[in-house]
C-alpha cells in the first residue's frame, strides 16, 4: 500500500478502527446511488441514454464518497493501487490475462444460467440498442465508459469494497476470500437491468476481476485496463449489430 497523502483526521481514525463507522461508509456509498437512480428514474422515463447517464452519475457520486473516505483517512487513491508509476508493459501484458479470466468467468455465468433454466439464456443488452449503426454515439459512450465503468467500477467493487471489506476482518486469508466473493455478489446485483442471467454472468466476471485484483498484488491498473477492453468488447458488438 501507498504511503498516506495527509494527516488522519478525527473521523478518518474512526474509519480506520471502528467496524460500525467502516460498515456505515460502505452502506452510504451504495445507498447514496440507489437514492440518486430512484430519484431520477421518474423524470427519464424508458430513455435507454438517459437511463444510463443516471447510472454514471450515481458511479461519480460514489466515487466522490469513496474519494472522500481515503482524505479523511489521510490516503489517496493509491492505497487501493492507482499508482502511476505501476504502469508499465507488465501492467499491460496481465491486463490482457486478466481480460481472458474476466471473458472466462462471463461465459461459465452464461453456461450455469444454461444449465438451470434449461436454455442458453445471455444477459440483457436491449439497453444498448441505442450504439446500433451509430459511430459518432460508440465513440462518445466508449470515452464515458472507460471513465464512469471501467474506471469507476474497478475502483468501487474492487478497490475500495475490497480493501474496506478485508480492513474489517483483519485481512486474513480466509476473510479476503469471503470478501471477494461478496464483492462479486454486489457487482452482479447492481446489474439487475441486464435480467438474471446478466447479474449472474457479470456476477462471475466479478469473482473473476476481485481474484485477480489479489493476485497482481492490488495493482488496479490492471483491472481497470481489462474492465476496458470488456467494455468496448461489448459496445462494439452492440454498434456492429446494427450494420
């Protein structure tokens, strides 16, 4: 882990040392972009475009809490390792393995929903359907993407939900296990939009990210790198399905 950016504050040492005070910030981070999703899903209506951007603006208020966390801690954002100077051609080079186990974990999430509803059921893109044909809109959502999803989603589900999950339990072996597969639980829930078989899918595509976020040793760029590639995987096939 990083060294600490600025001095702990008062309520930064309680985040640090209290299991309330750390289950609290986790609860209001999540409850803080249901409140936002909510509030605005009356005014959007069926709007797949606006529909989405509400799901980036609860992603940048999450993120502005989980920010906000770390300075009262007295860390930055390289304690859940966002460190520039990680960067370098080995970054790349496990991004890309990275992706092949995220890839691997989306298609055994396909093949169990397979085996349970007894059809090759796939997740949900009818939200997308907006990308079809429409260059000018994929290049646009896949630099908003990289920066609200894959970014932002890395660091939430991973970095940070990780990280505070395993601080309350020690950061043991056995914890840390417990704790990626609840981080993975939460990253198919939130996708709910995508039906069953998305959360299930993107469920087993974040036990995959949250085993491999340990395995590089926390470097996130790792992560965030193979989340990208996913991502703009996804939203070029949805714009090529329209041609």
């Amino acid at each position: 882990m990083a060294e600490k950016s600025n001095q702990t504050t008062a309520l930064g040492s309680t985040l640090q040392s209290n299991r309330i005070a750390q289950s609290l910030e986790i609860l209001v981070v999540f409850f803080l972009a249901f409140i936002i999703i909510k509030i605005a899903q009356p005014f959007v209506g069926d709007n797949p475009i606006l529909r989405q951007s509400i799901v980036w603006v609860a992603n940048v208020a999450m993120l502005t809490m989980v920010w906000a966390g770390l300075r009262l801690r007295g860390q930055s954002w390289a304690y859940f390792g966002l460190n520039l100077e990680s960067v370098n051609l080995r970054t790349f080079l496990l991004s890309l393995l990275v992706f092949v186990a995220a890839v691997f974990g989306f298609v055994i999430g396909a093949i169990i929903m397979a085996n349970i509803a007894g059809v090759p059921e796939n997740a949900n893109m009818s939200g997308y359907n907006y990308l079809q044909g429409n260059l000018p809109m994929l290049l646009g959502v896949l630099v908003a993407v990289f920066f609200v999803s894959s970014f932002g989603e890395e660091v939430i589900y991973r970095g940070f939900l990780i990280t505070r999950i395993s601080e309350m339990g020690g950061n043991g072996k056995m914890w840390l296990k417990i704790t990626v597969l609840i981080s993975a639980i939460i990253f198919g829930l939130v996708h709910f939009e995508w039906g069953v078989a998305g959360m299930v899918q993107t469920g087993f595509m974040g036990l995959a990210l949250g085993t491999s976020y340990l395995l590089v040793k926390r470097n996130l760029w790792v992560l965030v790198l193979a989340h990208a590639y996913m991502d703009a995987t996804l939203m070029i096939q949805m714009y090529l399905g329209g041609l």
